[in-house]
C-alpha cells in the first residue's frame, strides 16, 4: 500500500470487509449498515466516525513516496527512476511513458497530488514561470491572472528582479503585474540567490505530512464518488440532483453557483474546486475589487452574490421558478447599491492628540545604564548601540523575526565579528535554522542567513 497503487476491486473489498465487521454480529450472519460508508470516513467535525478510506490513505502514501523523490535528489531510487521513466531529469513535468511499470504509475499518482496542492518559494527565480508556476502565495496556489502579453509569454521571476541584485524591481512590476505589486512583495526573495523551493501548502511547516495527504485524496475521492453517473446536465433542483446538499456546495461548487461566480464582476474572477470551502474563502471573496459598471464605491459584493443565490435556490425549489447566472447577479448588484445609498454616515469627533517627539530617520539608537555598588565604590557600565530600521510589505511576525535576525547576522559580518552567538525569543525561527527543511516563509531568509554563517569562525542560534 506503501509503494504501489492498489486496484479499485482490491480497495473495495478490503472496504467491504471493515463494513461487515462494524455492521455484522459474531454469528457471521449478514446485517443491514445503516450508515452509508461515505459518511463513515468522513472526520467527526464533519458528522463522521473518521474511519479510513483505503484508496485515499494508499495515494496519500504514494504521494508521501512522491515527495521523497522530490526532497532527496541525490537519493539512488530518484536516480534508477528518473534514469529510466524521464532522461529529462524533470520528475514534476515528465510525461508518462508509453510502458511504464505498476510501480512508476502509482508514483505519477502521488505526484499528481502533490502539484495540485504545492507552491513555490522564491529564492533565485531563475526557474519559476511567472504564469505557469504557483509562486505567490505561500498559503494557496496562486500565479498573476493571464493571458500573458505575447513577448511577456517566457517570463521568469528572475526577470522582476533588479539586475545583479536579488531585490524586486518595482518598476518592472508597475509595468508588468501592476495589480499583484503588493502580493510581490511580501514576498522575501533570497539575497544570496539560493535555488527556488518547491512546498506542501497544507501544512505550517511546508514539509509533506501523509494525514494532510488523505484529507485531500478523502475530498477528491467523495467528489468523484458523488458526481452521479450517465447525468450529462446537472439539474440544480435534484442536489436535489444526488449530491448533498452542503452550505459549500450550494454557494461555491455546484454548476450554477460556479457560473454565478464566474460572471460576477470582480477582480480577480472566482473559479472555485471541490477543495475549497466557504469559511476560508470568505475574506478573499469580501476583498475582490469591484470592476465596473457596477456602480459600488464601497462594501463587497460577495454577501449579496450569497443572498442572491440563496434565494433563486428557494425560488426554484418552492415556486418552481429558476433564474439565470445573470439574473442572479443583476439582483445583487441591485441590492448592493440600495444598500450603500441608505446607509448614512455619522461624523465622528476628531480629539486632539498630544504631540510626541518623532524619532528621526537614519539616526542609530543608543541605550545605556549603569549599576554602583556604594560600599566598594564600584560601577557596572553597559550600553546598546542600536541600527532601527523598518520594513514594508512583511506578512507575519514570523518573517519580522527572521528578516531581523538577517540584518543583524549581516552586520555583524560587517564588524568583522569572528565569533557570535545569536540569541531570540521566537523558536520557530530558531527550529527551522536548525532543521534541515525551513518554513516556507522563511526559506529565502534562512537561506541568506546560514549562507552568511559560513563566514564566522564560530557561530550559534538560541
């Protein structure tokens, strides 16, 4: 199960026996299961007894062997593999063979399931396609919206940077991706120009986890097992059409709320899968700019689209009366606009705040103090001299860290320091330079730091 992909016949009876376990008395006579398997393995946040799947859990398996081959280039089985099923050396593009082994194919299943659900951190650029790759978010596989411009088609994220430098060229950026600038740069490139990282996306650490691996091969697997069969056209009145009815399916996944949103006018377009759900989606559907005609200086769109839909799905279950994807987003608009006109805005009374000193720019801070012993006339005396500077565009306080831990490893280099121990109050930062696989967030600053360590006689973090 580890290694190969089980046929469908052999899942299904391993499935059949656990079901006559659970259902079956000792006597070995047959007994009604009351409960579809589906809802079994569901997990019990959901309503479910969390009971294995096993085609699911053997593919998160085969991707868990996926991403080894992966993570470990030099490895011999990535060698022997590669050597054979893909001259090319490129396992996350090479197509499958015209005789490929049992074993060869279940690994492609794997990895399958790992590009549909890995993104990129940047480190040098060099080999991320700006609209092929999944490169700007760390949390969600994202890339700019094309088409791309026809002499633009080729572009590399290395292209964005500035020449001889691993620092973004904003220019460029207004030029190019005017709309994604601010996505860009939360983004910390590496300095030192290490390689770009391919990380798992479902879990913090980045790193492939084979219970993060199920939960995405169960969701696939129950998609799959509910789209009923010999129905080309999807009656919106049957989910109601055999598929539950879920909060989740009736706004995001069913074929008219994906056309609802499809022709909604906001940028970016929605295009959601069975793996999304409405909880975590919500603050990027209330945050999508408003494109015109529609009118809305103010407030989001997405709540209204919701109602809309909530509506027209009662309208055609009680009334027998449907309506159109556009329909559906002329009365939101609509209803947006009656909205914002008869909200009426109180002022708010301005107080006045005290005036406070403002630290200038580009001024080095300096802090001392000093202990005196009054029966030995002795003093103690100590100071800090401090370099304050401050940095836009940084999405965590985990990257505030490690971009600050940078600076100063970088100055210290600077001093010509040969020997330093560096101490700091967050452990996550701590953990992923003294692991072998970083956060994804901090892989281009862990990156830039260890590269600097090397030029210490004598180096630590604590």
């Amino acid at each position: 199960m580890t290694c190969f992909q089980l046929p469908v016949s052999l899942c299904q009876q391993i499935q059949s026996a656990l079901t006559r376990f659970w259902w079956d008395n000792s006597s070995g006579s047959n007994k009604i299961a009351w409960i579809a398997w589906t809802k079994l393995i569901l997990p019990k946040e959901q309503g479910g007894l969390d009971f294995r799947d096993i085609q699911s859990i053997n593919d998160a398996f085969l991707a868990k062997l996926s991403w080894r081959i992966i993570r470990n280039p030099e490895s011999l089985l990535r060698r022997i593999l590669l050597g054979k099923y893909c001259p090319t050396g490129d396992f996350l593009t090479c197509p499958v063979s015209s005789a490929p082994s049992h074993g060869w194919c279940g690994i492609l299943v794997g990895r399958d399931i790992i590009l549909e659900n890995a993104g990129w951190a940047v480190g040098d650029g060099a080999n991320l396609s700006v609209w092929e790759s999944p490169w700007l978010s760390l949390t969600q596989r994202e890339r700019p919206m094309g088409p791309a411009p026809k002499h633009l088609t080729n572009l590399k994220v290395a292209d964005l940077f500035l020449p001889e430098k691993n620092e973004w060229d904003l220019a460029r950026i207004n030029q190019w991706l005017p709309f994604e600038e601010e996505k860009i740069r939360m983004l910390k490139p590496s300095l030192s120009g290490a390689p770009d990282k391919i990380f798992w996306l479902k879990s913090a650490s980045g790193e492939y986890t084979t219970k993060t691996g199920y939960a995405i091969a169960l969701l696939l697997h129950l998609d799959q097992a509910l789209i009923p069969q010999g129905e080309p056209d999807y009656n919106w009145k049957q989910n109601l059409c055999g598929l539950s009815e879920s909060i989740d399916h009736l706004f995001l996944h069913c074929k008219f709320a994906k056309e609802v949103w499809k022709s909604a006018p906001v940028w970016p377009s929605s295009d959601y899968s069975g793996t999304v759900d409405l909880r975590s989606e919500w603050h990027s559907l209330c945050t999508r700019k408003k494109l015109p005609p529609t009118g809305l200086s103010s407030g989001a769109l997405a709540p209204w689209i919701l109602w809309q839909l909530w509506k027209a799905r009662n309208s055609l279950i009680f009334k027998d009366k449907g309506f159109s994807a556009t329909e559906v987003i002329s009365m939101a608009i609509a209803a947006a606009r009656e909205w914002n006109d008869n909200q009426h805005k109180t002022p708010v009374l301005s107080r006045s705040q005290p005036i406070r000193t403002i630290p200038q720019e580009r001024c080095v801070l300096v802090r001392s103090d000093a202990a005196w012993s009054e029966a030995n006339n002795i003093a103690g005396l100590g100071w800090i001299v401090k370099s304050q500077s401050s940095r836009r565009f940084v999405g965590s306080p985990l990257v505030a860290e490690g971009l600050a831990l940078r600076e100063a490893v970088t100055k210290c280099k600077e001093l010509g320091l040969t020997r330093v121990r560096f101490e700091s109050d967050c452990d996550q930062l701590i953990k992923a330079l003294t692991s072998d696989y970083p956060m994804a967030a901090l892989y281009g600053i862990v990156s830039d730091i260890k590269s600097v360590a090397l030029s210490f006689e004598c180096i630590s973090f604590s």
